[in-house]
C-alpha cells in the first residue's frame, strides 16, 4: 500500500478491510514521515503496533 490510499482510509468513514500479513487490522494513524502506520487488530485488544505501509494490504 502507499503513504497517499493509508490518508485516504484514515479520512474515510467507510470499514475498509486492512490486512497485514494476513491478519485484519485497524489503521491508527500515519507517521510525519508517510513509511509507518500504527495499527491494530481487529476485535478485541487494543495492541497497537508500528508497521511499514509497504507491508499492508487492502482486501477487495
């Protein structure tokens, strides 16, 4: 994924389906410098980890 579709998601209203490494997540938010994103898992657990962007995947 790039830096400009994880701002469009972040922005949007709509439930876009994020994965990482297979696993659905929740995009927190974005670093200053657009190569990481804070994520976490979808359902219970509020773990937030940082990710490269590069590494996440949109489900069609």
């Amino acid at each position: 994924m790039d830096t400009r579709r994880v701002r469009q998601i972040l922005s949007s209203p709509a439930e876009i389906d994020v994965k990482y490494h297979g696993t659905s997540v929740w995009i927190d938010g974005l670093s200053e410098d657009g190569k990481t994103a804070t994520v976490h898992l979808r359902g219970p657990g509020e773990e937030r980890t940082t990710v490269d962007v590069s590494e996440l995947v949109e489900e069609e």
